[in-house]
C-alpha cells in the first residue's frame, strides 16, 4: 500500500472537505467554504501542494484552473491511520487497545454487549 504523510490539523480540516465535497475541488471553492479564516490564495495554494507531496492529492490543470482530485477515500484513510495508530502505540495488536480500554473503564458493559454481537454476525454466528 502507498505511503502517505502525516496530516497537519489543518491539512485535516481541508481534505475533510475535499472528501465530503467529492472531487475535482478549486482553489477557489476551498476558500468560499473557509471564508470564515479569512485565507489567501497563496495559503491554500501551499497546503495544497503540501497535500499533493503527502500523496493525498493530485493536481491537474484545464485551461487556466487548476483542479484538485484526491487519490484516497476517507474510508481508506480512516484504514491506514487506524493501523498506524495500533502499529505505533499498541505493538499492532487490537487486543492491547481494547485492554486499555477495559483498564480505563472506556469500555462499559453496554460496549461490550455490542461488540459480541457484532462479532456474532460478522462471523456468521447468530
């Protein structure tokens, strides 16, 4: 699977948007929907191009716009951040995170009764 780099809180915020407005995106749409920051061109320009360096985007350019395509699904990335997040604090193992979870009362008996039967119908179980 491709590499992709770390995502700043505002690069975040910026493909949230992309993936929930679906693809081709402006530079120009991106600043309507973040009106509110109050960014110049030349801002969403750089993390733009810091996206596309990351992998998250490419860039193709029709007549005199340029069009912002992604090269992943948020559900794709929800994957790899989710394996990177087991991979860096819990050795890979999702029975550590869970431990954890059951350790720090995160996970209550409402939870647990869930999961059960999610992993019945997931498994065919019923």
């Amino acid at each position: 699977m491709k590499s992709f780099g770390r995502l700043s809180e505002t690069e975040m915020e910026v493909m949230e948007v992309i993936w929930q407005e679906g693809t081709p995106i402006t530079v120009s749409r991106i600043l309507e929907i973040f009106e509110e920051k109050d960014w110049k061109t030349s801002t969403v320009s750089t993390l733009l191009k810091r996206l596309i360096d990351k992998g998250y985007l490419t860039k193709v350019l029709d007549g005199k716009v340029n069009y912002y395509y992604s090269t992943i699904t948020l559900e794709q990335f929800r994957k790899i951040e989710t394996h990177s997040f087991l991979n860096r604090l819990y050795n890979g193992k999702v029975k550590n995170f869970i431990t954890a979870l059951v350790d720090d009362n995160e996970l209550g008996e409402n939870d647990i009764a869930e999961l059960r039967e999610w992993f019945k119908q997931n498994k065919g179980e019923e």
